[in-house]
C-alpha cells in the first residue's frame, strides 16, 4: 500500500455504529430519542420536583431489580462519578484502613487517595502486572478491601467474591464503574457496589450510583458520628438521605439520567443481567476468536477467564503500528479502538458494553481484517 492516507475501508464492511470506546461509550438511538422526547417535560425542570424525582426513582427500582439486591440493600447516587466515590468512600466508609487490589490505572488511582488521606493509615496494596488479576486476600487489620469487577485500562475481570476471611466489620468496595450491567455479579458478596453511567449503561458522565449493604449504611453513619471533617460533598449518609427521597445533594445531570433510566429499563426488558452478559460474552467471544485466528495479534490479558467481556485488548505484532491502525478506522469512522493512554503498547482495546450488537462487533472485526490486510 504506497498511501495508507487514503485508505477508506469499502463502506459494505463497516458497522452501523463505530463507537467501539471503553468510556464513554456509545449510547443507543433509543436512549437519544427517549431524551428528545423528554425534552420539554423533564429537561430543564427542577430536580426537586416530581418529573426528575420519578426519574431518579425508576433508576433506583431500575436497579434493584437489575442487580436483585438483597433485603436491605439501597441504591445511592451522587453527583462527581466514581473518581468522587472514591473520594467518598475515602472520607466517609473507610475508618482507618484499606486493602486495595491495583491491577491497573484505575484500581490504582483509589489506593492512592486512600494513601493520600491523612486521617487513614496507610492502605495495604496488592499489586500485579497489568493485564494480570490479583484477588483481595483476609487481612486482620483492614476495614475494607476495595478492588474493581472490571479493570478498564487492561481488560482484566475479576471474580466478585467476599476474601475467605472477612469478617463482618470488613466492608468490601467494588469499583463496577465499567464492569456494572455487563459482567455477571451476586451483590451479596459486596457491600457497596459503584459505577458511573458512561459505560456499560450507555449514557452520559458525571454521576456515580451506588448498591450497597446495611453494612455499608452503618459504617457510614458511624464514622459520620465521629469528629472526622467530611466535606458535605463527600458525605455518604448524606448522599443517602438524598437519595431516599429521589433526589440529589446538588443539581443533577438531567440527561445522563434519562440516558440511564432508558438503558437500564431496556437492559430489564430483554431479561436483565441474564440477557446483558450473555450478549457481552458473544460479542467478547467473537474477538477473542478473531484474534486467535490471525497471526499478528495476541490477546493481552493471558488468563483466559481473566479476559474481559466488556473490554478486549489486543496486543498487535511489533511489524504493524497500531497507532497507524487505529488512525485509519478512526477516519473510517470506527473510533475510539485506541489502547489506554498510559499502558503504552502496540495495542487496540476495543469495548463490547451491552449496547454493542454482535453484527456491529462481526463488521468492525471485517473491517480490521481488510485494514490489517491493506498494511501486510
Ligand atoms: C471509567 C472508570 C472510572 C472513572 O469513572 P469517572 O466516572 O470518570 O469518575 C473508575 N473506575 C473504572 C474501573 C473505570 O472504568
């Protein structure tokens, strides 16, 4: 190929929908339309009003159901995503010490505000390479262990189940942010799980939602009796309170909840976490077969049943530039393919949330074929 400037992939190959990005992600036509219908009786209306409360509120029935909390569970939500629930959790759910599981840029950036506090003693970290899994393990001395379902920077999973050992003053955090709505989960073996909006549920940033335990409730409402300063923005109980009445501290983003409410309803339609995993395991499957097919590629995470179903990276041979790859699918209109910025490899990382349809994934990988084809 003399000019790969002027490549453009036959236009029968490409997918109805390139957005293939790990966050945010694409959002459904169905949610934009939803949003448009809503546009004059939710938008711009206030939040404390009923029309954005039964909002919230069928986000939060939504939700039970989605993830059939346990009795006593309750779904909270905040304004700040889950960069300002780990800050929550920092200032509100852990009492003096944390196990943190890092296996990557995000598992990472918790430990180091739990390090970073000067109220909390120094976490216990458990670290491995990235694109391997390590799993929290029963230490005496911690309150809680924090670990993430889906480590979105590497494409590892992780199982979710409480250390052997922890006893019940031992809360255990999962960071769901990517992992929530597309990988399978017993809520039971969490106290709070979190996640923000933008990624398996299809919709917009800027808000974190929350399941969590009684546990979890208490915990929160004892550290919130102590002389410990917690900034009102970072206060759990008092996100619950909101929350309990529908509501949030501050002014919510409208649209990322209507964005979520339509994912979230569609998700339960089609039959719930039954349906969204078998769907992601499809469209995972149907990479990881790709890339097993073709010499030039590897599959990072070498742990088969550590490999992602929401996130797939893809590690390419040293003789074809991935940067050059992913600059010809994104003039092609297949966007966002690129690997997570900080890992630093020839690599593609390519995102099967819910919302991505299998043929969509069979003719981005159609398209590849042909670009790779084109470059050999
Ligand atoms: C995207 C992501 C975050 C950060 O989410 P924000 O909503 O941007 O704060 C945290 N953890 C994981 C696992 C993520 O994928």
């Amino acid at each position: 190929m003399s000019n790969s400037q002027t490549l453009t992939i036959p236009s029968t190959l490409l997918p109805t929908d390139g957005r293939f990005g790990s966050g945010p992600s694409r959002v459904r036509p169905e949610q934009m339309a939803a949003l448009d219908r809503a546009g004059r009786t939710v938008m711009g209306t206030s939040h404390r009003q009923p029309a954005v409360k039964n909002l919230v509120g069928r986000i939060r029935r939504g939700l039970t159901d989605l993830f059939d909390a346990p009795d006593g569970y309750e779904v909270v939500l905040g304004n700040g995503g889950a960069t300002a629930f780990w800050d929550t959790a920092v200032s509100s759910l852990i009492r003096t010490r944390s196990q943190h599981v890092t296996i990557g840029e995000f598992s990472q950036k918790f430990a180091e505000a739990a390090a970073a506090a000067p109220h909390l003693q120094d976490p216990s970290v458990i670290s491995s390479a990235p694109g391997t899994l390590a799993l929290p393990t029963g230490e005496a001395d911690v309150d809680a262990y924090a670990y993430a379902h889906n480590e979105t920077s590497t494409g590892v999973m992780s199982p979710i189940i409480r250390p052997h050992s922890a006893t019940d003053d031992q809360l255990v955090l999962v960071d769901a942010t990517s992992g929530a709505g597309g990988l399978s989960v017993d809520i039971e073996q969490t106290d709070v799980y979190y996640f923000s909006p933008q990624k398996s549920f299809a919709a917009d940033g800027g808000l974190w939602f929350a399941l969590c335990s009684p546990a979890a409730i208490s915990r929160a409402e004892e550290i919130a009796a102590t002389d410990r300063w917690i900034p009102q923005f970072l206060s759990f109980t008092t996100a619950l309170s909101n929350s309990r009445k529908d509501q949030t501290l501050n002014t919510p983003a409208t649209a990322t909840l209507l964005l979520m409410a339509e994912q979230v309803d569609w998700m339960n339609k089609n039959g719930g976490l039954d349906f969204t995993t078998a769907r992601t395991a499809e469209t995972s499957g149907l990479l990881h077969q790709w890339v097993e097919g073709r010499d030039e590629l590897t599959l990072f995470v070498t742990e088969p049943s550590a490999r992602s179903q929401v996130v797939t990276t893809i590690d390419l041979d040293s003789a074809i530039d991935a940067a050059e790859v992913t600059r010809i699918a994104r003039a092609n209109g297949i966007i966002d393919i690129e690997p997570y910025r900080k890992l630093g490899r020839n690599q593609l990382r390519i995102a099967t949330f819910p919302a991505v349809d299998p043929s969509d994934v069979q003719a981005l990988i159609a398209s590849l074929d042909w670009v790779l084809d084109q470059l050999s």
